[in-house]
C-alpha cells in the first residue's frame, strides 16, 4: 500500500478529466490485471468536455453482492495523498487479495471512481459525476448492490465515522460498526449530506455507508502528501471483517 500511494501521489494533482487522472486510471486498471482481475473501464462524461474514467473490477459468484468504492481523483492544489489515495490503495490491497482468493458466497464488486471532487469553478453541488452515473447504470440494469460502501480519507486520524446519508438505510453502517468491534476498534455511527460517493447508492435505496476518519488538517491542501500505514492496515481489516459478516 506504500508503494501503491507513493505512485499515486507522484503522479501529482488528479484533478478530473486531466492527464494526471488518467495516468493513476491507468495505473490502477494495470494492478488490477497484474493479479489477474477482469477490468472494465466506463468513460464518466465531465461538464467541462473533457472525461474521467470509473475502473471496476469484480470478484466471486455468490447471490449477495457488495459494492466497495474509493474515489481516485484528487482537488486541486491536493495530491491527495488522504483524499483519497488513502482509500485507493486500501481497495486496490483488498482487490488484490479477493483475486488470490475470490468469495464462495458473494458478488463483490471493487470500484475506483473518476470525478468525486468538485469541479474547479462549478457549484459545490457539480461533483460525484463516477459514482451517480455508476448507480444510474446499475438501476437501469437492474443489478445494484445489496451493499455498498465508499472508503475516501481514511489514512490520518484516529476517529473513524461509519457515516449514512442523511436518514438513509443504516444497516450497512451498522455493520461496519460491528465487523470493527469484533477486532477492538470504535467506529461511531454519523449521518452526513452528499460528501462522498455512497450518496448516489443510498438515493438509489441500497444501504451505503461512507467509511472516513474526518480530522486531516491537510485535506483539500498541498500538503495532503502523507497517511499512517498503521492506520491503513486498521482499515484493510475493518473492510475484511465487514465482508465476511456481509457474505453470512
């Protein structure tokens, strides 16, 4: 995980739709099939002309599907060494060892969203362009989640949040709070508006939690360069325990 953020974070700014974005899409699509996993890429088309990509790759057979997120776009003048490479490279780990050991009861599906951040001179309001269209496709299509969650700036801190969106479904929430319990670790139940890409699920009605150790007094700066690997391994077994509880 060090070495997959260090990548990241050299690549430099990984502002929406620019090259720099696109470079880390092709790192992480280059892992991914590295250790033997099935890529698909779907262009996210941006207000701005340019476009974004959402990398996904999906592990298992079962019934139960559950859908992990981590956004890999950064906002400028951030390198986004928290936000959100912290998040990436806990998933691309977990990605890595679903492919040496796929789940025998579940779908899961591992998703690195394009364009979470908002874009640079639009409303506050102009953001989550991979993960809206992504739910948007997965309703049509009649195959969303049973369970979804979003891992974005989770590398400083100790206080972790299981945050829902607003007064939606909490049972995802609900167990992540559980799977970290059953390895020490508090995890305190929150509610939040549409600040991280479980948003567009739970809109959706799929239960979606927002897993995020909010204090980083480096988030959304320059100097968003550096996570805790202790705390990134906490992370890597909170998300592992979760999935078993979810694949009971």
């Amino acid at each position: 995980m060090e070495d997959d953020l260090a990548r990241l974070v050299a690549f430099g700014v990984r502002e929406a739709g620019s090259a720099e974005e696109a470079m880390a899409a092709a790192f992480l699509s280059g892992s991914l099939e590295d250790f033997g996993a099935t890529v698909e890429l779907r262009e996210v088309p941006l207000p701005t002309g340019n476009t974004s990509l959402n990398v996904i790759a999906r592990f298992g057979t079962g019934e139960r599907h559950v859908l992990l997120g981590a956004h890999y776009d950064s906002k400028p003048p951030s390198p986004g060494a928290d936000d959100n490479g912290s998040g990436t490279v806990v998933l691309l780990e977990l990605a890595r060892r679903l492919a040496e050991s796929p789940p025998p009861d579940q779908r899961v599906t591992v998703v690195f969203f394009g364009a979470e951040e908002v874009l640079i001179g639009y409303d506050r309001t102009v953001h989550h362009f991979g993960s809206r269209l992504l739910a948007g496709q997965m309703e049509e299509g009649g195959d969303l989640p049973d369970l979804m969650v979003s891992a974005d700036m989770i590398g400083v801190g100790s206080r972790i949040l299981a945050a829902t969106y607003l007064d939606s479904d909490a049972s995802a929430a609900e167990l992540i709070a559980e799977a970290a319990a059953a390895l020490g670790i508090s995890v305190v139940r929150d509610q939040r508006g549409d600040i991280s890409d479980h948003e567009a699920f739970a809109r959706a009605g799929v239960p979606s939690v927002f897993l995020w150790r909010p204090d980083n007094p480096d988030y959304h700066a320059a100097s968003d360069l550096a996570v805790r690997t202790e705390v990134l391994l906490e992370d890597l077994a909170i998300l592992g325990a979760f999935l078993d509880l979810a694949g009971r």
